[in-house]
C-alpha cells in the first residue's frame, strides 16, 4: 500500500568519527603495567563510538557500473551522502566507503548518467491531467492509435471524455497520415473524443461537439471551427495560427477530483522517472492558476513524497491582466536564494515566463503563415519586465521567429541600458530561426536559449513551407555553441512534443523527425556527449543550479539514472528505446524496476480506476497487451 511519507521526517546529519580506539592502543604500548584496564577501556569505548564512526560512511554506493560523468569521463562507482556525491572513482576506491548501514547498488555493467533536466515543459499542469489522458506519445501505428480509442470508449463512464492531447506526429505512424474524422467517430461513437495535435489542429467527434455545443455561429480570434457544405462544424477545429480555439475547448472537459490529481501527479512524477528526469523546469503555462493549482505539488513537498525537481516560471493567465498578475505575484512571492539552491530545492520559483504578455505569442503553427505580434507588445512587455526584474525575477518568453525575436530583444536593452542593475540572466524559448545577428545580442545581453524537439514532430511542416534549405538550420545548434552563449534542450511537453528526453536525444544525434527525416544540416548535429550535456551540466544553467547539479562529481546533487541500454554506443535508432531502470533524486530511489523494483516505493493504483493510464500507461502504451 502506498502511504505519504510522515510530514516530520528529518534528513540525518553527518558526524564526525573519532578514532578513539588508535589513540588509546598507543597508552597501552606505554603503560604496560595497565595494560588490560586500558584494553577494556578501548574496547568500550570503541563499541560505543562505533555508531558515530559508522555515520562516517556512505549512505548509498553505485559499483560496477560504466559510471559518466562530464568531468570525470568513465568511472566505476559513485558514493553519496547526506543526499550529495562524495567521491567517484573505481569499485574498490568506493566500496571501501561501505559501512553496515550503506545501501550498496550492483550496477551490473550498465551505463549510469547525471540525472536529466527537461529545461522547458509543462510538468504541473500536466500532473493535473495525466490520469485523464490517452496518450498516443511513441505508438507506432494508427491502427493502433484508433483501437486504443476504440478499447477506452467501452471502460469510459458516461459524460467523460477520452483526450489524446499532444506527443504526437502523423508521421511516427507506419500509415503516415492523420486519423480522418469518420475514424474517430467509428472509434467512439457515444463519448466525446477530443485529438490535440500540436497547437495546430484539434479532432473533434460528434459527441463531442454535442458536449461544447458548437454550431456555424461558432467564433475564436484567429481560429475556425471548419463547416461542411451545409454549414455545420465538421469537428476539425484550426489553430490560424492562434491555438485559442484549442486550449478553450479543451477547458471545457470534466476534471479530475481533488483526491484524483494527486493521484495523477504522483503517477505522472513516476512517468517522468521511468526515463531518467530528476529536474523538470515547469516554463509557465497558460489554463492554469498560481497558487491555486500549485497546492498539490506544495502538498507533496511538504511530505517529502516530491519525487522530482519542479523550479517553475509563473504566466499571467488572462490577456490584458498580466502587469496586475505580475505585480501581485512580485508581492508575495519571492524567486529562491542560493542558500536554497545549495541545499538541493525541489520546488521554486525562479521567475516570469513564458508567455509574460500574450500580445508578445507568435504561434509556432507551421501550417500557417507566421505571426505578426501585437503593434503595441513592446508597450505591455516592458513594464511587466521591468517589474520582475526590479524584485530580483529572471524571466523567460517563448520566441519561435527571428522577427518576433528582434522585438523583445530591443525591449531588453533599452530595460537595461535605463537601469544597468537590473541586468540579468534570461532565457529565449524555442528560437527555430534566431538569427545569427540577434544570437549576438543575446549574448551580449547575458541570456541563454532553451531549444526543444519540437522540430522532430513538425520538421515536415516546416520544410513544405518554408523549404528544406531553412530547415537546416532550425534551430541553429551550432553558432549558439560556437557564441558561447547557454544552452539547454527539453520538450515542450505534453501539449506539443513528447515528454520523452531520449526522442530529444535521438533528434540532437541524427538530426531526424519522428518519421525519419533528416532535415538538420550536419553541422547542427551533436554527438552524443556533448547532446547529453545539454539535458544535465549545461540544463542546469536554466535553473541557476549550475554550480550544484547536472554531473556526476563530488559535492554535487545526487541525481542520476541507471539505464537499460548503452546510450554511448548503440545504434542511433535505438536511443528512442532508451529507460531508467533506477532513478535517483538527492540519493533517494524514486524509481525501480525489474531487480530494482524493490528499491522503490510502490506508486498507488491509478484512479480513477478507468482511467487510460491504468491500462495502457504513458509512452509507447507500455501496459496495452499486443501493442
């Protein structure tokens, strides 16, 4: 059964052993004539320092295992105590670090990583979700795709929806195509079926579209509804280029219940162990509020039972309201010390971000034609930005296109060059076709960028519309390496891209789309050390925690992954395949499996109990029988 940690658990300190017993054997050299009333003293003496001596050693060894480690290189074993590595270097150095109390882990041969930051996602939102999702992330066929409709339609009560939000590209199919509305219709004729694909598109079956009531009057700000000949919506519903249309649909479904979403959260926590992640940057996201919506995750850090790192940006989530958000937020909240960070925070705020005005979205819908932002965005980003920054707030801001780039970097200098001592670290996301011009500026500027595989799952709509020759470059990998200027790689998950890093991995190592296609020029492909490096030490720059995380190095925080496969030498089409059998946060086991299943706790049954995760579970529909 599983049961929340006790809320008044502690961590132990470390003592100091003291090697009483060799000063006291020397006495006994001297004075011989006492020499048995000495012996009985260091005896006794020796028995009752023994557990002081004993809290000397390491709380948890890794042997035996091809331990990575950026400064290092290949290592056999890792010590860690009090929650940090302590030394790494080979099995017989580290065992000998080995007390009665030491958790001793058989690595057994297998590759052992810096545990893994996803420096862009979605990871709270999500948590409130997960348990009502079918995802489709990693399936291979529609087939397959439409039967998991089909499958979940005959367990979903009457009045819940089945969703399939995000992680997919038709072209990870082996059809290559999109599902046509009379499939999904097919699949389930009599709950509602909402398919999210990308911001771009959304599938809406009949049942569906009764449930949000939708007809020909039907209007979103640069969105549609489309309409058939006789004037009624077909269900396909067009992000033009704006995703209004998508996110306020998807809104009006059933949520979970309170009991439910924890229960979500602590799963979703799990998926994203399953593959290695101990840090996901939670880049602010747009339907949900702060605090509220945060309550599960504080709820869970109070208990100790937060299994992941969770630094997060906070977005204004109503357009024309964000300065009074901001200001309001700059007021009671305060971004974390170094203090903090040096004592290893799973759960902080870092700053305003991403979308910090909407006026400032430009849509990254490669379908459609680019986005002109809003004429007067400068005017509602520089207040808001100046507000954060004068609190000690970074920010970050979501950045598809060159032009909109170009806008909100005038922005920046003119904040800084007005006031020199707000100058600060921040961060430009997505940046498909940054410019080498303003890839100066921001390194003159002092930011860094944030790229995602985003390209993996829309690469194909982006090289029809703009060409193949553009597509090389996007993003440029290369010059932002060649600049100097920070680095990190996430996902973008769950609404666009898969939460899945190795996918990210395998499109920084072959330059590839989920279909197959290499559209990335050469010289933006990584090999696979230093694209590792951009998922640990070099993430870690985007939670200001680069001094503390992201290697596998003495006085560093004890994160890592063991996994089931050699990322360092198999074929590249295999990375995609790549898990964590035992996951590590501090150098608490939060996940196991197989011969380390028992290392971990077990995570409750997942409820509500028709939930999709409970009979498919998430990547690659791991649990569906057949699949």
């Amino acid at each position: 059964m599983f049961v929340l940690p006790n809320i008044n658990k502690q961590p132990h300190k470390r003592a100091v052993c003291v090697s009483t017993t060799g000063l006291i054997m020397k006495k006994i050299v001297v004075i011989n004539r006492w020499i048995f009333l000495f012996l009985a003293i260091g005896i006794a003496v020796s028995v009752y320092m023994a557990p002081f001596c004993e809290a000397n050693q390491a709380d948890l060894i890794v042997y035996n295992g091809k331990v990575f480690s950026h400064k290092n290189g290949f290592k056999e074993a890792f010590a860690v105590e009090d929650g940090k590595f302590v030394k790494v270097g080979s099995n017989v150095e580290i065992l000998k670090l080995k007390g009665s109390k030491t958790k001793v882990i058989d690595a057994k041969g297998r590759t052992v990583i810096p545990g893994l930051t996803d420096t862009h996602a979605h990871p709270i939102r999500e948590g409130l979700n997960y348990n009502l999702e079918l995802r489709w992330d990693g399936v291979k066929s529609l087939k397959v795709a439409l039967d998991m409709i089909r499958e979940q339609a005959k367990r979903t009560p009457k009045g819940q929806w089945i969703r399939v939000v995000g992680g997919w590209s038709p072209h990870q199919f082996k059809e290559n195509r999109f599902p046509t509305l009379e499939e999904i219709n097919q699949a389930s004729p009599d709950h509602p079926v909402f398919v999210l694909y990308l911001y771009g598109l959304a599938f809406l079956n009949k049942a569906a579209l009764d449930y949000v009531n939708y007809d020909s009057s039907t209007k979103y700000p640069r969105g549609e509804a489309q309409l058939d000949d006789q004037g009624n919506p077909t269900g396909l519903l067009i992000a033009k280029p704006s995703a209004l249309i998508l996110y306020k649909t998807l809104v009006k479904g059933p949520k979970l219940s309170d009991a439910d979403k924890l229960n979500s959260t602590l799963h979703w926590i799990g998926e994203l162990n399953r593959f290695g992640l101990t840090t996901v940057i939670d880049a602010g996201g747009g339907g949900f509020f702060y605090p509220e919506d945060h309550q599960i995750v504080n709820d869970l850090l109070a208990r100790h039972a937060l299994n992941i790192r969770l630094p997060f940006f906070l977005f204004a989530p109503k357009s024309g309201e964000e300065y009074d958000f901001f200001k309001k937020w700059t007021d009671v909240i305060k971004p974390a010390t170094e203090s903090q960070l040096e004592q290893g925070s799973k759960y902080h705020l870092m700053g305003a971000g991403e979308n910090i005005t909407w006026a400032a979205a430009d849509f990254e819908n490669f379908l459609e034609p680019r986005p002109e932002v809003s004429p007067d965005m400068e005017k509602q980003l520089r207040p808001i930005l100046s507000a954060a920054l004068e609190h000690g707030w970074i920010f970050r801001i979501h950045s598809t296109y060159d032009e909109t780039i170009t806008r909100i970097l005038d922005v920046v200098e003119a904040i800084y060059a007005k006031n020199p001592k707000h100058k600060a670290r921040f961060i430009i996301d997505h940046a498909e076709t940054i410019s080498k011009a303003n890839l100066k500026r921001i390194k003159a500027l002092g930011g860094g960028i944030s790229i995602q595989h985003r390209m993996a799952f829309q690469g194909e709509d982006f090289v029809k519309r703009y060409g193949s020759q553009m597509a090389k470059n996007a993003p440029p990998i290369a010059d932002i390496l060649q600049l100097g200027i920070p680095l990190g790689s996430g996902t973008d998950a769950t609404r666009v891209a898969t939460y899945n890093p190795w996918v990210a991995l395998y499109w920084h190592v072959t330059g590839k789309t989920v279909g197959g296609l290499k559209y990335l020029g050469d010289r933006n492909i990584l090999d696979r050390k230093r694209a590792l490096y951009l998922w640990t030490k070099g993430a870690s720059w985007f939670s200001k925690e680069e001094h503390i995380k992201g290697d596998i190095n003495a006085g560093e925080l004890a994160d890592f992954a063991i996994l089931n496969d050699d990322y360092f030498s198999i074929a590249p089409e295999k990375i995609k395949d790549i898990e964590s059998v035992l996951t590590a946060v501090g150098g608490k086991i939060v996940y196991g499996t197989g011969e380390y299943g028992n290392l971990a706790q077990q995570l409750p049954e997942v409820s509500p109990a028709w939930s999709p995760v409970a009979h498919f579970g998430g990547y690659g529909a791991p649990k569906r029988k057949n699949n």
